[in-house]
C-alpha cells in the first residue's frame, strides 16, 4: 500500500515539473513575427542630409514608438575585393509612420557605409533591409518586416578633392587597359557610362562588349562616374556589369592582368608621401621664412633705435641672413672634452624637430595643408613638448654647470608656460567639437544655420565670438611667447652669469640651430594663434564652397592667413624692443599665480558658453529626443559677436590716436619709408 502511494507521488510530482517545464516554454517570447507589409527603400542614391525611408502599407505606428532598421549584406567599394564587405548595420530610434519608417542619413551613419577620413568612398550596399516596430508596452512584442535584395548608393562628403582626382585617374586608366572609349556628351544622367568604342582584341572586346553598352557597376560597385572603376590591386580579374538596350545587366569577367594603375597609396606609400611632403615644406618655407624673420626683426629694431640696421649684404640688407648661415656652416664645430658628445649633438637637432614638425599640419590654405590630422591641434601641442626635452638635454650634456641650469631654467619655463596655452586651445575645442585644424577655421566662418553661408566676417572669429574667448586670445599670445622664449620671457639664454643658457657651449651650426627653431617658432605660434582665433584662411563674405570651386580665391586664402601671421609677427618684435625683461621669480610667479588660474577659469566660463549655445534636448510628442533652440539664441551670439569686434575697433582707434599724439608731442622726424 505504501509502496503504491508512493509510486503514486512520485508520479505526480514528475507530471507537475513536467507541465511547469511546458508552462516556462509556453510562456517564453517567440520572436518577433514577420508580420509588417514592406515594399521599397528609398532612395537609391543618398547622401548625408537626405532620408532613407522603407515604404510599407498599413503599418502599426500607434502601437511602436520607435523602429529599428537593419541592413544585411555586402558593401562594395572601389579599389576593394569583388566579394564585398559583410555587413550588419543597425540604425536605431527610426521614426515610423503609417506608410513608411524613415531615419536621417547623418555623418556618423554614412561613416557606417563609407568609412572615414581619406578612406571614406562611395559605397554599393546589396542585401536586405529589416524594419522591427518596438512595442508600446513593456510586454509586448516586436513585430518586424523585411525587403529583400535591395540595392544602395551612399555618398561620402568627407573625401577630399585629391582622393577624388586620384581615383578619376585610376578610373582612366583602367578603361584604357581594358580597351574601352567613352561616349561622354551622351552620357547618361540616370548613372552609368555609356560606350562609344572597343579597341580590338583588347579585354573589354574579348568578352563581347561593344559600342551602346553601358557599363553599370564595377565590382559591385553602381558606376556613377569614372573614380569607381578601381581595381583591386593586384587582382587578375574584374567583375564588370554591362546593360545592353533594353536588357537586364550581365555580369562580365575582364582580365585586368598587366594593369598598374599607379595604385592608391597604401598605408607605407602614404607616410612615405607625407615625411616627403614635410621635407618639401621644411626646405622651400620654414628656412626662408625663419631667415626672413632675423631680418625683419633687425630692420624693425633698428628703425625703433634709430638706427640703420642691416644694409651691406644685397638690396635693404636681406640676405645677410643667407651670410649668416653660410659662416656658421663653415664655422669651426667645437664639441667640449667632458661633455656626453652623442646626446650633445643631437640635442639642437631635437629642439628643431620639435618646432619644424608642427609645420606637417599648418593650415596655410583650404587644400594647402601637409596632413589634415583628424587629431591636428593635439599633434602641434604633443611635438612642441620635444623643445623641452632638447634644451633640457643641451644643458645636460654640455657638462657645463651654467648650461645645465640654464637648461633646467629653460625647461621649467617652457612646461610652466605650456599649462594656460594648453588649456586656451582646449576651450577652442570645446566651441568647435573637433580636433582638426581645418574644422576650427571653418567654425569660424559663421553660427547656427549661418555656419557655412557667411563666411568668415571678422565678428566670427573667435577671437571675438565672446568676452572669454577675447581674453583667451591675449592669455595664448602671451604664454607662447613665454614658451618659445621670446623677450621680455628670454631669461634661459640671456641672464648675465649665464652666459648664454644652455647654448653656452655649442659653436657653428649647432648654435644657430637652436636660434633657428627658436625663431620659426614665432612663426608657428603666430600660425597656430592665427588657425585658431583669427579665421585662419577665411575671407570674409565668401563661403568655403565658393572658395573651394576659385582658384583665385583660394589663392587670396593663402594670401590672408600669411598677412594675418606677418602683422602677430610684427608685434611678437614690437614687444621684444619695447618692453623690459623680468626676473625668473617675476615670470614663475605670473605664470601659476596669474596665468594658470585664469586658464581654468576660462575654461569653465567656456564650458558654460557651449552648453548656453548647444541646441537643447526634448522629447517629442512620439517620445523620441528632438533638438530644441539654445539657452542662448543664435541673434543675441551674433549680437555678441559684433559687440564685442566693435570693442576691439574702438580699442584699435584709441590706441592709433594715443600713438599720433605721442608723436606729435615727441617732434620726432618720422620716417614711413621702410627701406630708408
């Protein structure tokens, strides 16, 4: 008896794990059903700025909130493999309708599809297109639909005319190598190139293609203009698709055996070409132009002393520079006995590749620029750090105790000095969102919607864009010139019982490589100051679009960022023949009791500005985030602006007439004349 109702429990016990194991699987959320009726995705060719949207019919939009869109495929790009690229790009917070679900095509998802930077390139996404409606409540369930065998173009913005050109040049070539002649006054504005011949026996005649084709896609990529036709390097063959009249495209294997296209630069080319074009720069224009600004220098002193200054070595004196160099090339080079002769003679050269690096990133033009570093204002203030380490070095292996402190005086100067610069050139980039040069300069070019569309009128600069930006100017001047000891910050290489610093030692060309990065320097920082607060290449009233199409006027950018640079190169030797030189306990004490404290306090009242001015954060009626106007409208930044340019013009008048009146007191004989 016990037996049986024991057996009897056991039994009931199994059934009822049994039936809570079936209740558990019954329960458990199936996946979302296949249930939304999608027909199309448009449009086929997009760019950043447009809309992509999957058209449906009878969708249940006042149950979702949101939607998410999936795409599922391969990406196709020139000069890439045949096969394409997997892809799984999901884009969410889409907005769904009653017949379709759309969603933004902004920066970062183009950058999805076409890469960044000098990578980004049209791309050809081929897949499937999945939409998947969240649910209203907690618990609910998704429902999702899908399109298949969709076929996308997406443009990148962010590649650059060189790229471009250079890929419209592989393009040629490749058609050249398969024997193909384009008909280009009948070109198709629908995509596509159209054929006008074939040269026979060539690989484009061996496998049927004739005149009237059109050729539509090159390795999967939608051929909408000859930069897509790039093979990928050191593939034998290509896929090429060809339209005949009314026909459906065919695929067509070409030989691309014995091509060279010259190919794009790969990652070892394009560093190869970039140190080429550094050196170029070096040679052609940090020279001269350190030279240049010796003479400048003694031309202005000696006006300021009435004096003649230099006049023997050619016309004014002005190649008394090129003398310069040429004796201290010839010059004996003395390296001392106890000194640590390898770190003694590389220390000068460190301290000039310090300076001259940041020439890789000047932004002297809308194209003229080395390298366009996404990372360009970190890269100036990360290479100019090596300054330090050479003089400090110089000091060191000079085994001269006057060298060394002079060197220690140096260093601690410079990274003293580089705190409040450091921090001014971080609330520039807080205003811009960006690290590249480029971007800063042409954020200076308007505000809100006026962004791109007024150009770089002076009120934009942002110099003026605030009375906190106005003060960052002046606190970055002054630290650079600290940090580039330049008078009245001089004291490393000019107190009496040090002789001359950490350079005591050094003799020839050595010695004047020290003075030579010292002053290319002044160049860099009046450059940097220039990119950075003065609208840089901008011209005022024209937008970059109409610059970018003149070469004229890209031409008269170049012109105004080199005036802009010369006039803070002027004043830079103004200051150093007008004002007295201060102690080190002066300039230390300026700098982390004055300088540093206003720096953070500027960067907080910066942070403020930018949040005052970012477009706010809704929620919408569908309860997505929308952006909503600034705390600081755009009219009362522009007025601003203008306020506070009107305050620098006064201040220029006043100054002007405070100098006119000087000199009338003074009945001084003025000479205007430079070349007296």
């Amino acid at each position: 008896m016990r037996r049986n109702l024991s057996s009897i429990g056991t039994r009931s016990a199994l059934v009822f794990l049994l039936a809570m194991l079936a209740l558990v699987v019954g329960c458990k959320r199936q996946d979302a059903p296949n249930l939304l009726d999608l027909v199309d995705v448009i449009p086929r060719d997009a760019e950043v700025g447009d809309h992509i949207e999957v058209l449906g019919t009878r969708l249940p939009v006042q149950e979702a909130k949101s939607a998410k869109v999936s795409f599922d495929g391969k990406l196709y790009r020139p000069g890439k493999s045949s096969e394409g690229e997997d892809a799984h790009i999901v884009i969410d917070g889409a907005k769904p309708h009653a017949d379709k679900v759309s969603f933004p095509l902004t920066d970062v998802v183009v950058a999805k599809f076409c890469g960044l930077g000098d990578d980004a390139a049209h791309t050809t996404f081929r897949g499937d297109v999945t939409v998947e409606l969240a649910a209203a409540a907690a618990e609910g369930q998704p429902v999702l639909g899908k399109v298949v065998g969709v076929t996308l173009d997406f443009r990148s913005p962010s590649v650059r005319r060189i790229a471009l050109e250079k890929r419209s040049q592989v393009g040629h070539k490749a058609l050249e190598h398969l024997g193909v002649r384009l008909d280009e006054e009948h070109a198709p504005t629908a995509g596509g190139l159209l054929v006008s011949g074939v040269a026979a026996a060539g690989p484009a005649d061996k496998v049927g293609i004739a005149a009237g084709d059109l050729l539509v896609s090159f390795n999967g990529v939608s051929i909408l203009s000859v930069g897509d036709i790039v093979p990928e390097h050191g593939a034998r063959f290509a896929q090429l698709g060809v339209k005949r009249a009314q026909g459906s495209p065919e695929l067509r294997q070409v030989s691309m055996s014995g091509f060279d296209g010259g190919g794009l630069p790969n990652d070892i080319l394009a560093a190869a070409m970039i140190l080429g074009v550094a050196a170029v720069i070096l040679l052609l224009f940090m020279a001269p132009t350190a030279g240049i600004i010796t003479w400048v220098e003694r031309r202005v002193s000696a006006r300021m002393q009435s004096r003649v200054g230099p006049n023997r070595a050619g016309p004014q004196g002005f190649i008394v520079w090129m003398a310069d160099g040429i004796k201290s090339i010839v010059k004996e080079d003395i390296i001392p006995t106890e000194s640590d002769e390898p770190l003694f003679r590389f220390a000068p050269y460190l301290v000039f590749i310090g300076v001259s690096a940041t020439f890789v990133v000047m932004p002297f033009g809308q194209y003229l620029i080395a390298a366009d570093l996404d990372v360009g204002i970190l890269f100036v203030v990360a290479v100019t750090s090596l300054v330090a380490i050479g003089l400090m070095t110089g000091g060191w292996a000079s085994n001269n105790k006057w060298s060394l402190l002079g060197g220690v005086r140096a260093a601690a100067q410079v990274i003293s000095y580089e705190i409040p610069a450091a921090v001014s050139v971080v609330c520039v980039v807080m205003m811009t969102g960006s690290l590249r040069m480029q971007d800063i300069i042409q954020a200076q070019g308007g505000m809100g919607d006026m962004l791109l569309s007024k150009g770089g009128w002076p009120w934009y600069w942002y110099v003026f864009r605030n009375p906190v930006s106005f003060g960052l100017f002046f606190l970055f001047f002054i630290t650079a010139l600290a940090e580039g000891n330049r008078a009245p910050f001089d004291l490393p290489e000019a107190e009496s019982e040090l002789v001359a610093g950490y350079s005591t030692e050094y003799s020839g060309m050595r010695y004047l490589f020290f003075f030579f990065a010292e002053w290319a320097n002044v160049f860099v920082f009046c450059g940097i100051a220039t990119a950075l607060f003065l609208g840089g290449w901008q011209l005022p009233g024209v937008s970059p679009s109409q610059q970018e199409a003149s070469m004229a006027l890209q031409a008269a950018g170049v012109f105004t960022f080199l005036l802009k640079a010369w006039i803070l190169i002027f004043v830079v030797v103004w200051i150093r023949w007008t004002l007295p030189r201060v102690r080190i306990d002066q300039l230390m004490n300026l700098c982390w009791k004055w300088f540093v404290p206003m720096s953070f306090a500027g960067f907080v009242l910066t942070a403020l500005w930018v949040i005052g001015t970012s477009p706010s954060t809704l929620m919408g009626a569908n309860g997505l985030p929308e952006h909503g106007a600034p705390l600081i409208p755009i009219t009362l930044q522009t007025a601003v602006s203008v306020a506070m340019f009107a305050v620098a013009a006064w201040l220029t008048v006043y100054f002007a007439r405070r100098v006119a009146y000087n000199v009338r007191e003074s009945r001084q004989p003025i000479h205007v004349n430079p070349f007296i």
